[in-house]
C-alpha cells in the first residue's frame, strides 16, 4: 500500500504504486489527461506524488520505447516543412514535459548512441544539458566545467548592444561597445538568439606569446594601431538628476543660474557651462565638479529668514555637479516632470572609453585578463606573411586551465577569416577540428596554427613558431577609470578622526588589521606607527589624575579642571581614537588613569 | 681526537647534532683542522638558523596557519585508509585542536597489540570482543511492556551472546548491577523487570525499558566499533571511540603505542607532554592530508603554548588569550567590556609592553627595529 498525494495533499492510498504510475503516464501520452501534470514515485517513502500546480521547472523530453527513440527522421521532414508543429509532437505522445520528480524515475540517454534498452527518455539535443549563455561557448565539451562557469559568468559582463533603444533609455552605469561584431565560431544559439542584433564583443586576431612581461599573470598586450583602428571602445553612460521640490509654506527649489549672495555659492568658473535656465546644453564637455543643473533651495529653517531682511540672502546652493574623478560629454538633456509633478531635469553624461592599460578582456572560456600594456604597432611581433596580431596572450595561461576550446577557437576563427565563412562551434555537434586544421592547410597556413613570427623591435626570427589565429574576444564592464584610486591627504571623519571610506568619496585605503600583521612580522615597527599616524593627536594629561587636561590657547598653558592651574600637565602623542576609548571607558564608569613616565 | 673537539662545542651546540657529527666523523678520516672546521661552520650555521631576537614569532606563526588554512577544502570527511572509518579532518578538526574541544568529533582510536598477539590472527577475535562495546539491545530476541502486570520483559538471544564469546551470567549480572532498584526476576529464560517503587507509573516504565536496552554487557565504555587492519606486518585495531585507560588495560594491547585523537584524554592518562605529542602529530595529520606544507615547528609551537600551563589551554577567548597580561591585549580580542569592566574592579594596571596596546595608543611596537631601547636612564633635567 502506498499513500498517493496531489500537489502535497494526501487523498488516498493504492496497492500497485508502478502500474498505477505506468497508466498514468499513459493515460496522459494520450492526452486523457493534461500534458501539465506530473507523476512520480519514490521508492523510499513508497509515495506516489501527483503534481498539478504551476511554478513548477519542467522541461521536454524525446519518450523512448524499446530502446528507441520515438521521434524519427520523418517527423523532423514534417517539422521542417511546417506541416507538424511542436504541439503536435506532444499531443502526439513523441515529447514530453518531466518536472524535478518526475525526472527522478526516468533514466535519460544523451545522444542516441547511448540509447540502451532501459532508457525511459533522450534529450532533444545533448547541448540542452547547457543553459542559455553557457550554449553560446563554441567548443564547450572541449573545456572542463569549471572554465565553462567562468566562461558564462564573463560573458554576461561583455560590453554590446545592450538594448536597442538605448538611446532613449536613461540607465545607471551603462556602456555601449561601439563597433560590435557577431562572431566568426558561433554555436547553435547565436542562431536562435539572433546574436547578431545584439552582438558583445569583436574578432581580432591572436598570437600566443610572451612580450616583456608585459603580459605575466593573464595580461594582455594591445596593439595601439588596433586601438586608434577602434577596437574596443565603448561610451560609458551616466545619468545625472535633480527635482524641484516643494516645501512647506509654499517654499519651492529654483533651477536657475544661482545668484552670486546664495549660501555655498561656488566659484563663476564652475557655473560656465549653464544656460540662462540654468541646465547645461548638450554636448557640452564637462569636468568633475562642473555644474550640470544649477539649483537653489529655500533655507533650512525658516528662522533665518528673520534676522536677515533679503529673502534671496538665505537661499542655499544645491546644484547638481559632475562626480569626483569622472568627466564626460552631456548627451542628452530631459526636462519631465516626477510623480509628484515636481519638475524634474535629467541629464545623461557621455564618455568615450578608449581601451587603456588596466582594462578588462576575456575569451569567452573565463580566460580574462587585463591590459598590461598598449604596444606601438611598429614594436609587435608580425608575421612572415605580415600580420601584426590585436591582441598578445600569455600561453601560461593555458596549461593549468585546461582550456583547450580556447584554442580550438583560435584554429576555428582563422579558418572562418580565411574563408569568409562563419564556423560552427556548437558543443557536441561542431565542425571537426580534424576538418578546420585541413581546411586551415588548403588557404596555405600551416595545420598546426603556427606561423614564423619576428621580434617587432630587434627585428630577429622567433626561435620557436608561434600559434596565431582569430578569436571573438570581449570587454568587460571593469574599466579602471572607474575604479582607480588614490590618496594622500583628505576628508577625514568627525568622529574619529580617522580618513573617511570610499573611492566616490575621495577616501582613503584601510591598511587593514591584517595588513597590520604583515608588517608586525617584519618588524618594521617605525613604518607601522607612521601609516596609522593618520589620527594622532597631542594630549594633554594631568600627572596628579591622570586624566586629559585642557589646554588654553589663550594664556598658552594647559591646566587640569580637576587638579586646578598648579598640577603638572605634560602632553603626550597618541592617536585620535585611544582618546575615543579614553572617553567610552569613563562613560562606563571606568576611570582610565594614565601614568606618564619618561621613556628615555 | 673528534671527541676533543666535540667536547669544546658542548653546551654551544645541541647534543644531538654533535652527536650526529661524532658518528658521521668516525666513518671517515678526518684531520683536526678538518674537524675543527666541521664543528666551526656548524656553529655558524647553527646560529645563522637561530630566530633573532625580536622576531614576531606569534604572526609568522598565525599566517603561516592563516594562509594555507584558506585554501583548506572543505571537504570534511574522508575514509582512512581500508577500513570504513569515518574520520572528520580539513579545516573543521584543525579548529577541534586549536579550540581544545573537550570530545573530538570523531573519537577514533589506534590499538596496537603485543608481541605474539599482533600477527597471531585466531586470537583477534577474543580481543576484539574484549574491547568492542556491546549493550543489551545487541543480544535481545525481544523487549516488551506488560501493561497489565506493569513491568518490563526481555529475552535474551544466548545464540548471538555466544557467537561475541559474553558469558550469559556476565550478562544477567550486568543488568543487574546496573539497575539497582529493579527487582529482576527469571522464568523460563524469561526476564522480568519490575520497578521497586510503583511511582512513575507507565513513563516510568517507557524510561526503563530503554535504560535496558542501553546497559553495556560486554567491552570497554565508548568503543562503537573495532576494525582490523594489517599495518607494516602486524595486526592494528582501529577503533571508533575512545578510552585509552580501559583500552590500555587489557592484556593483549601493547599501551606503550596506543593512541588516541581525544587529547583531553591523553594529557588525563598519560599527562601533559604527551598531549602536547599527540596535538602537533593531530595538527599534522590534517596538514599533511590536505596536501599542505606548513613547518612542522609552526605546529609545535603554537602545541607549546596551549600546554605551557599544564593543562591544555584552547586558542580562544576563555584560552590563552585570557593568559595574556595586557588588559588592552585582553579587551582587543571579543568580549572587551567584560574584560575591561573586571580589570578596573581590580585597578589592573597596563603596562603597555606588548604589540596590541601599542598599535592602539599609536607607538612603535616593541618588535623588530622598536625593540632596542636604551638601558641607562638619562639623568633628569634639573626643574628650571
């Protein structure tokens, strides 16, 4: 007896829980019941599970019988030439849909030269055990999984054509790739996903070669000609917003050009690119701190406005200007309304991003790299036919990873370049590598892929023949103009005294309690007092208490308000933040006396 | 005559490594100045490879854990060796040792046996049996509560009591001695267990229906399970669980190899130098099965200091770092204002000699290049 459940309900119980399952399926192959239901049975529990509800993950599968697939050559005819159609194939019991469970009670051949007797099922293709963006690796079963993770995940990073009405869109952190191609090694899925409207990344031609160090550690040489040539660039996108609000008692934002006597007014310089309604016009180059809306605001409170006379006096500046460290050209300009129906100005700022050191590429197998440095194209390494790659790649990078589709692409986009052809790569079913390299023999190259390189600056032969082909390659959104980041003296917190945190904020960079250990372990005791100087501070402490005593800058002498003007105070250096600790120990009523002693 | 020159370096070198030189020297012919400049450059490089003072031992020592431990897969449990024991290693059994938990997770034991017995397969049996725990509910053929009568009965299964060689008295008198307000009462091989008092009434009898049946008959208190395994050419007895004093009791085991992965229960047994022994050979069994590399004098140090004080002491709050002299040090380390609140209530005075408090304050640490001070004071200024 086993108990059965629809959709998590118990409604009963049945003596044959397999042959009830087999009629089932059955009975829904026929289409008795609905194709939606799912059914399946675990042995452990000796359960049977109907399953009705939606939000269930399903997907479709071949139904064998007797070792044989029940989809044939003639149904595919059928199919091709529209006189069936996928509904057909279900309603006709040839394919159909298995949820989680069900999937559990089945045993699932992969290509029908598996196909064994006891197989319940078959994949339509066996690149359906690949999801969407990972299907569109060419070469995939060539690669380990784990590159093929870092190949998609890379991939979803690629700059491109975003969306095709970007130029009415108003998105946060956006790059637009300005030359986009579509792939010479396509797979199947670029096919089906129309690829080639929306494309993210461009051919170049490769050569697999170290180039002074240069490119150590997954870096990548450039080619500078290929960088004026346009390979690479991207604008980058940012919008830039500001309302104007309403306050109480009928107070109201002005966008305007402000006025010289308003609060914070900043220097004229900053305010040239306004117009006289106080937005900047497009195309306008603007730099950081560069006003693109100017703004006022009513003051704070409304008691300022008593003690002086002229309204406009009080009013703040609250302008909108161009972020620390970013510059850019003003795109478009917007004048709306918000939800409130407030006015509203968005403006959309332009930047042209030509590759530079520190830029992120990737292949698509989760081979990613930086540009470690762009090389004149008179100093790259060229071949004897005269080709001077785009891009240097480290072979280092290939051994460990296991990467072999990367190669294969290499060959594969060579072949298509040669030919004129777009190749396919489909994992599983793709053009045979055997073919590619024979094809690669016929246009004159050599099967390996190799070519007679010479050393771009001396001139000399390379030893060795280097490997140079075509690959689709791929920006990534990690550009360093917006990550790069330094700092000597700034901001500092209220509080602590400490600098403050974050790039957008002009912050400084923690040398962290880790970091601390580093060089506690040298031993460089001196070095390490000096980096966390940023706080320290002259405290003057009472020798009788032994608490902080206050210095009077007037009389130009320190006295204890608790030991009066005879103690001896003495001022020590500490930093910013013991003092803080100082301070919190007394609030919990701890006295924290200090000794002071001469250290010499 | 390398003996003479032996005898100068005494005391400046370690006796081991004159030793090893003596008996190196003696196989071939050396001529003083030869031997002399032997022992020179030892001297040299024995104090080259000597740790300077002022060395931050403590930090070379955490991020030598610190870093390779990051790369520790964790992966947790592994079959050691043939045998089917489950064994927890990688990062979960290294934070075991260094937090001295009181009971490994994984309590395994390895037994060795003395001299005729570890080759002599017949006899493992009998050992086996002696040391494999067995409980009631291993040897009953049935277990069951009179509702009417209000007592409990079992019968015992004297077939399978044969086969693990338990004598049915021994048995019989186990439960017995186990349950001393039981009246227990014998019919036909059938037990019956009657509480003396009748209070408690049915859940009483639920309780001691399972107390039955957890009552060890035979073998040593802890020891689940006993494997054989055939190890350079004698017998071993892997055993999960542990009780090295009971284990080390019986006759066949050879106590002087035995060993446990309970460290608590080594420093209680066998005292505190030999837990030291068994936490540096249980920190680099983990090191060594993650494939890692980690001097082996990391490990013993850091082995030093959870048992300097004679007993063993964990890396954490409640460990060592209660040890430490500075209240800041103290407080700088998880539950400061506890630490902080009992060192005023004493009036603890910090006398800012070590790193932690001088990171804080902001002064150079007494490490590396700040360490060396002046001795003399320099004689006070005389008050204007």
């Amino acid at each position: 007896m086993s108990d059965v459940y629809l959709d998590e309900k118990y409604v009963g119980t049945i003596e044959h829980p397999k042959e009830f399952l087999k009629s089932f399926i059955e009975e829904r192959r026929k289409q008795k019941i609905h194709a939606t239901v799912n059914v399946s049975y675990e042995s452990e529990f000796d359960e049977v599970s109907i399953h009705t509800a939606t939000g269930r993950v399903r997907r479709p599968l071949i139904i064998v019988e007797n070792g044989k697939a029940l989809l044939t050559e003639e149904h595919l005819k059928k199919l091709s030439s529209s006189d069936m159609r996928w509904q057909d194939l279900i309603e006709q019991g040839i394919i159909e849909y298995l949820d989680a469970n069900e999937e559990e009670n089945t045993l699932v051949a992969l290509t029908e030269r598996d196909l064994t007797k006891e197989h319940t099922h078959m994949e339509i293709d066996a690149i359906t055990i690949l999801g969407l963006i990972t299907s569109l690796v060419p070469y995939a079963n060539f690669g380990q999984s784990s590159r093929l993770n870092r190949g998609s995940k890379t991939q979803k990073q690629a700059l491109g054509l975003y969306a095709s009405n970007y130029l009415l869109r108003m998105d946060t952190d956006i790059s637009l790739l300005q030359y986009p191609q579509r792939p010479i090694v396509k797979t199947f899925m670029h096919d089906i996903s129309k690829y080639d409207k929306h494309p993210c990344g461009q051919n170049v031609t490769i050569a697999l070669l170290s180039y002074d160090g240069y490119n150590m550690q997954d870096a990548l040489i450039v080619n500078e000609g290929s960088v004026q040539r346009g390979f690479a660039r991207s604008f980058y996108f940012r919008p830039y917003n500001a309302d104007e609000l309403r306050y109480q008692g009928g107070l109201i934002d002005e966008i305007g050009v402000p006025d010289k006597e308003v609060k914070a007014y900043r220097s004229e310089e900053d305010y040239k690119f306004l117009e006289d309604d106080g937005i900047v016009f497009p195309e306008a180059k603007v730099k950081e701190d560069d006003v693109l809306i100017g703004k006022t605001s009513p003051p704070r409170f409304l008691g300022e406005m008593e003690e002086f006379s002229i309204a406009a006096n009080t009013r703040r500046e609250s302008s909108i200007a161009v972020k620390h460290g970013e510059h850019g050209i003003v795109d478009m300009v917007i004048l709306t309304e918000n939800d409130e129906g407030n006015k509203l100005i968005q403006i959309r700022l332009r930047d042209q991003r030509i590759p530079e050191p520190g830029d992120k590429f990737a292949s698509r197998y989760g081979q990613k790299g930086v540009i470690g440095r762009i090389v004149p194209q008179a100093d790259m390494p060229f071949t004897a036919s005269g080709i001077v790659p785009d891009i240097i790649f480290s072979p280092h990078s290939i051994p460990s990873r296991m990467t072999i589709s990367h190669l294969i692409e290499v060959i594969g986009g060579k072949v298509g370049a040669l030919s004129g052809r777009l190749i396919d790569g489909t994992t599983f079913s793709a053009e045979s590598e055997k073919d590619l390299r024979k094809e690669l023999l016929k246009s004159g190259f050599r099967e390996n892929g190799t070519e007679r390189m010479y050393n771009g600056i001396t001139g000399e032969e390379f030893k060795a023949n280097i490997y140079v082909g075509n690959m689709y390659y791929l920006k990534l959104k990690h550009m360093v103009a917006n990550k790069m980041h330094a700092r000597a003296s700034g901001k500092i917190q209220l509080l602590t005294r400490q600098p403050i945190e974050g790039r957008s904020a002009g912050g400084g960079l923690r040398l962290g309690e880790m970091e601390k250990d580093c060089l506690v372990a040298h031993g460089a005791s001196l070095l390490l007092k000096e980096r966390f100087d940023s706080d320290k501070t002259i405290l003057h402490i009472c020798e009788t208490c032994g608490m902080v005593a206050i210095f009077d800058w007037l009389k130009k002498r320190a006295t204890c308000p608790k030991c009066g003007a005879n103690a001896e105070v003495n001022s020590i250096e500490m930093s910013y933040a013991f003092k803080l600790l100082l301070d919190e120990l007394k609030s919990l009523i701890i006295y924290p006396k200090i000794n002071l002693k001469n250290k010499y | 005559m390398i003996d003479e020159i032996a005898k100068q370096y005494e005391g400046r070198l370690p006796t081991p490594l004159i030793e090893e030189v003596k008996k190196e020297a003696k196989e071939v012919k050396l001529t003083r100045a030869q031997g002399e400049a032997i022992f020179a450059k030892l001297e040299q490089k024995y104090k080259y490879a000597r740790i300077q003072p002022g060395e931050a031992i403590g930090i070379v020592t955490a991020e030598s854990f610190g870093e390779p431990g990051t790369q520790m897969t964790l992966r947790t449990f592994h079959f050691a060796g043939v045998a089917e024991v489950n064994v927890t290693l990688g990062l979960p059994r290294l934070i075991e040792i260094f937090d001295a938990r009181k009971e490994p997770s994984t309590p395994l034991m390895v037994i060795y046996l003395k001299k005729p017995f570890n080759k002599d397969e017949k006899s493992l049996e009998k050992i086996i049996a002696q040391i494999k725990e067995i409980r009631v509910h291993e040897v009953l053929t049935e277990i069951s509560i009179n509702l009417l009568k209000l007592h409990v009965e079992y019968v015992l299964n004297k077939k399978r009591m044969k086969e693990l060689g338990i004598p049915e008295e021994s048995a019989i008198k186990a439960i017995k001695d186990a349950l001393k307000t039981i009246d227990i009462i014998e019919k036909d091989s059938r037990y019956t267990a009657t509480p003396k008092s009748k209070e408690g009434g049915l859940p009483a009898l639920y309780t001691l229906k399972e107390r039955i049946k957890e009552v060890k008959v035979n073998g040593i208190e802890g020891i689940q399970d006993v494997i054989p395994k055939m190890e350079n050419n004698e017998i071993i007895l892997l055993a999960s669980g542990s009780n090295l004093k009971d284990v080390s009791k019986i006759e066949q085991v050879d106590f002087t190899r035995t060993t446990t992965n309970n460290i608590f229960e080594v420093a209680k047994n066998l005292g505190i130098e030999a837990a030291r022994q068994t936490i540096i050979a249980e920190a680099s069994k983990v090191i060594q099965e993650q494939g890692l590399d980690i001097d082996i004098r990391h490990i013993m140090f850091i082995s030093d200091l959870m048992t300097a004080k004679g007993e063993i002491k964990g890396i954490t709050r409640s460990g060592i770092t209660e040890e430490k002299e500075s209240v800041l040090a103290r407080a700088s380390f998880e539950t400061p204002i506890r630490h902080l609140i009992n060192a005023s209530l004493i009036g603890e005075v910090d006398m800012l000699n070590s790193v932690v408090e001088n990171v804080m304050i902001n002064q150079p640490i007494p490490l590396g290049t700040g360490l060396p001070s002046l001795i003399t004071k320099l004689a006070k200024e005389s008050k204007k």
